[in-house]
C-alpha cells in the first residue's frame, strides 16, 4: 500500500498492515543513530548494582535475588487453535509473559524502573552517599529515604508507566507524583494512592497529562520529570530484555541465526517500550531478528508517524481518530519522536488490531493456557495469526527478504506486556 491508502485504511478504522520501506540491514553492535550496544549493557550493568536492594525492599523479588525479570513461555495450544482457523503458522510460539515482572507486573518494570534507579544512584553519588562498589542494599534505610524524600519524581501516564514508576519511587523514599489521562483504570489509581503516590487526573489524553506534568516538574527545581515521549533512560532500561531474553533462548536450546529467524510482536504506546527492545535484539541478532510494532485500530500513533515520515508531528486525531480504546496502555494519539527516529531502518513494521479481537485473544489465553493478561498485552497476537497465512503483506515480506524456506524453524515471540496487577474483578 502506498502512503495515501495507508491513511484512508487508518482513518476508516480498518487493521492495517504497514511494511517499513526503510528498513536497512544491521550488523549485531553496530553503531545506531549514535547510540551502541554499551547503552544497553549499562542499563543492564545498573540493574545489576541495584540487585540487593531490590531484593530487600521488595521481598518477593527476594528468591530470584532482585532480578527482575519474567517467563518465556511456549503456547503450542495457541498455535493449534490459529492453525485450526488456517493462519498455518510454522515454527515455534513463545508468550513473553511481561505481565508477570514484578513490581510493575507490566513491560513498563524494565524502562520506569531503570530510569528511576538512575536517578536515585546519580544523586546518591553526587551527595558522596554512594559508589558504584558498594553494596546497594544500603538504600534501603532510613538515612536514604529520607535523602529522597526532598526530592520529588514526576510522570505522565495512562496507567502502567506511574504504576512502574510511582512504586519504585515511593518505595525509595521520593516523592511521587503521576499525572494520569482519562484512559487510566480505577484500579491503577488506588493501588498508586494505597502506597502513598499523589494522583492527579486529567480529562484529556495522555498528550495532556504528559504536557501538565512537564509544566508542573519545571516551577520546582527539586523535581525530575520522567519524559515518556523522549526519554533515553527509560529506552534503554527496555532494551536490557534482549539480553535477557539471548539466555532464555539459549537456555531452550534455540539458536537464532539465518536458518532461525526471529519475530516479535510487540505493543505499541509511544513507542519506547518495543523500540527499546527492538534496539536490544538488534544488537544482538542483527538481520535475524524481524521486530513488529502492533497497535490498536483507533490509536495508531507509531504506525501513522512512520508511514507517512511525519513522526511526532502528526496525531490521530489529525485523521479523525479518537484515541479511545480498551487498551489503556496503547492508548496514545502522538508516537515519542526519538523512538521514531531510533526505529527508521530497524523496525519490520508495524500494524494494527481492533478491540473486539483484542478481547478474543485476551480469553483464549485464559481458556488455553491459563495466563491472565489486560487487553493492551494481547495485540502482538494479530501479527502472529498473519504471517503465515499466505496472500497478505507480511507474505510479501517473507519473501522480499528471502526467509520462505527458514519459516519451518522460524521463532515467534508474543510480547504479552501487562496485566499482572489487574484485580479479579476486571
Ligand atoms: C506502555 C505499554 C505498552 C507500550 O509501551 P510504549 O512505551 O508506550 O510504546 C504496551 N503494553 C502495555 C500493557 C503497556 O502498559
């Protein structure tokens, strides 16, 4: 499709497929738009130092030492179930089950978290409180919560970023403030005020609290304000997944090389969360690695600032979209402008689902393989159920880059990105 139609399938709210005509060839830690794999193993290092406190400030983080991180899961029955209605997926079908990270129970842990850790190591260590050889555990004290507690880290969010972030602040001892859109859940507002986070909301979306919360963090100068739409830190801290999940991979006894191609399906809000972790699997995995941004068919921000090059100068509502969706967490009407910039030659592409469906593949995860997650997690399965079908865009992607005859040993990974907090009741 060219550009034009593209728009008209966007705006009449059909999904839409978007192939990126950019998409350039990429050597494993190689240099990208100035950044390099270095980024991705200091966020992955500054995890690492915080190990013992977090281990000791969230007891259930404790058995796995502080790590935090989540399952890779095969989900044959999933698979069966697309086949059986002729999708004829080939190779394997993992879940990557982000719902179940810890503190944040969202894809929303590795970024929110990091950027936070980040700037309480940073003023620990201008205060001359902390180096980086000591052992982090002492953070969790009296004597460094009430360090934080004279300095205040704000967020805009639809739900899961203040839930990453307002948590791991408060826990520290900062405090927080998260600015919340209308899309955000009742049930996120109570748990973030349960643990002593302010909540403000807005009626408006998410642009909006963003923008009131940036204005709001500059009258005060002992204040941090954590910019989803153009952070590094929260970039980088997702892309640490990557690494993570080289060992689950090799763990499995699955190597990803030419003959294994690799494809993920990940959910799009802004965009920092799958370009993150696109930059970490190409880094690692070069070409052998196809990353797809799904998004939901009123809040296609990624996919309409990158199909027509207009990045963060375009919105949805630019072509009568609402932004309103039951994925709270991808409910965004303008993409970050880094990320855009960060993904012109390394995203696959990018397409979009409806609500209905999204509600279809949120039970038949439930039915199949009893994993519970909200509906902004299962987006990725649209992709899955495509690739293979034959006849389609992605078709014609399999064979522009010469993969037809690898896809009996093709790996796909369905990034379920959150859900794991959500009450029983929802
Ligand atoms: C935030 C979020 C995403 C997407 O992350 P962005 O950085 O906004 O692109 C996907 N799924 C869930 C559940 C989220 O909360």
């Amino acid at each position: 499709m060219n550009e034009m139609d593209i728009i008209e399938s966007l705006r009449g709210r059909e999904e839409t497929v978007w192939m990126n005509p950019g998409l350039d060839k990429c050597e494993p830690r190689s240099e990208i738009e100035g950044y390099k794999f270095v980024h991705v193993k200091a966020a992955q290092n500054r995890f690492m130092r915080f190990l013992p406190y977090i281990a000791s400030a969230f007891p259930e983080t404790a058995d796995k030492k502080g790590v935090i991180e989540s399952g890779l899961i095969p989900i044959p029955a999933v698979k069966e179930k697309m086949n059986e209605e002729g999708a004829g997926i080939k190779g394997r079908v993992f879940l990557k089950d982000d719902a179940r990270l810890p503190i944040a129970g969202s894809v929303k842990a590795r970024g929110g978290i990091h950027e936070v850790l980040k700037i309480a190591e940073t003023l620990a260590q201008k205060a001359g409180m902390l180096w980086p050889t000591d052992n982090y555990q002492k953070i969790d004290s009296d004597e460094f919560r009430s360090f934080y507690s004279q300095y205040t880290i704000q967020v805009g969010s639809t739900g899961n970023l203040g839930i990453s972030i307002g948590r791991m602040a408060a826990k520290l001892g900062f405090r927080a403030i998260v600015h919340m859109s209308r899309d955000a859940r009742q049930w996120k507002k109570d748990l973030l005020r349960s643990e002593g986070v302010i909540v403000k909301e807005y009626e408006g979306d998410y642009g909006q609290a963003v923008a009131s919360g940036r204005r709001e963090s500059l009258t005060d100068e002992k204040s941090f304000f954590i910019d989803d739409e153009n952070s590094e830190d929260l970039f980088f801290g997702y892309s640490t997944a990557a690494l993570r999940v080289q060992v689950q991979l090799r763990k499995a006894g699955i190597a990803i090389d030419e003959n294994h191609p690799l494809f993920l399906y990940l959910p799009c809000g802004v965009g920092g969360a799958p370009g993150g972790i696109t930059f970490g699997f190409k880094e690692l995995f070069g070409d052998n690695v196809h990353c797809f941004f799904a998004e939901p068919v009123e809040a296609p921000c990624f996919l309409l600032g990158m199909a027509t090059g207009e990045h963060d100068r375009i919105c949805v509502r630019d072509i009568g979209l609402s932004g309103l969706t039951i994925a709270d967490g991808l409910a965004v009407g303008k993409p970050s402008g880094f990320v855009c910039r960060m993904m012109e030659h390394l995203v696959s592409g990018a397409f979009t689902v409806s609500d209905a469906k999204l509600l279809d593949y949120q039970k038949m995860l439930m039915d199949l393989e009893n994993i519970r997650v909200e509906p902004s997690a299962c987006a990725g399965f649209k992709g899955l159920s495509e690739i293979c079908r034959g006849g389609n865009e992605w078709d014609w992607y399999i064979k522009e880059h010469g993969l037809s005859e690898h896809m009996d040993q093709a790996v796909h990974i369905v990034w379920a990105t959150g859900g794991g907090l959500m009450p029983w009741d929802q």
